[in-house]
C-alpha cells in the first residue's frame, strides 16, 4: 500500500522524464576529464613521437609521467560516469591543476593554455554543480 502523497514530496517511482539535470552534469563532467585523458595521452605520444637520442630519459619519463596521468583521469571519468562517489575528487584537484598549469604557460602558448583552462573551469562547474552532489551522494555505500 503506498503511502499518501504530501505536498512537496518527491515521488519514490523514476519517472521517465528523460534525463535528469544530475545525469547531464555527471555526463559532462565525465566528457570533460575524457577529453583531457586523451589530451594527455596525445601529449605522451607526440613526446615519444619526437625522441632525440640526446634526451632519451627526459623523453621515456616525460612519455611515461603524461600517460599515467591520462589513464587516472580516464579511471576517475569512468568511476564518475558510474556516479561513483570517489571519483569527483581527484577529477578536482585535477582541474585545479590543470588550471595552474594554463596559468604558468599562458605567455608562450596563449591558444593551448586559454583551452586547458576552459576545460578546466568547465569541468570544475561540472563536478561541483549541486546536480552532481546529490547525484553522488544518492548513491548507495557499499
């Protein structure tokens, strides 16, 4: 038997409204960490892809150092996008360093560091918005 309905309850059925505003912002947040794991892996690539035989070590642990951060931003954008509460925080302090980063190489490239910082603020509403809080913290601890 269900119970009575009061006014400004919320009903304990989904409906089926479409998405809701907390999977939008989940899905954005997940697509902007997505994006940015790739960046990175590009970078890691493009740092192997111009190896001098002078440089060898500073290239491997550069290659190496840029990928394992685009496979933890890839893990942290796959756990958000399961709305998996751990996920959110690494994927911010990312985004802060990510927008420090924009920051101290915005005079040699203005066009790069005005995108790294975009993505990064965006992704900051994104994970912060309180869609994606309430979406996160509906979710069952197991």
């Amino acid at each position: 038997m269900d119970r009575p309905a009061y006014p400004g309850s919320v009903p304990s059925q989904p409906t089926d409204a479409g998405p809701s505003r907390a999977s939008r912002t989940l899905l954005g947040g997940t697509a902007v960490a997505a994006v940015q794991a790739l960046g990175l892996g590009a970078l890691a690539v493009a740092e192997l892809a111009v190896l001098v035989a002078e440089r060898v070590a500073v290239a491997l642990t550069t290659a190496t150092f840029f990928a394992v951060c685009a496979l933890g931003l890839g893990w942290c954008a796959l756990g958000l996008r399961r709305s998996q509460p751990w996920a959110r925080g690494p994927l911010v302090v990312a985004q802060v360093l990510l927008l420090l980063l924009a920051w101290s190489y915005h005079q040699p490239y203005p066009l790069a560091s005005a995108v790294v910082a975009g993505l990064a603020v965006l992704g900051l509403v994104l994970l912060l918005h309180p869609a994606t809080s309430r979406a996160l913290d509906d979710q069952p601890v197991l």
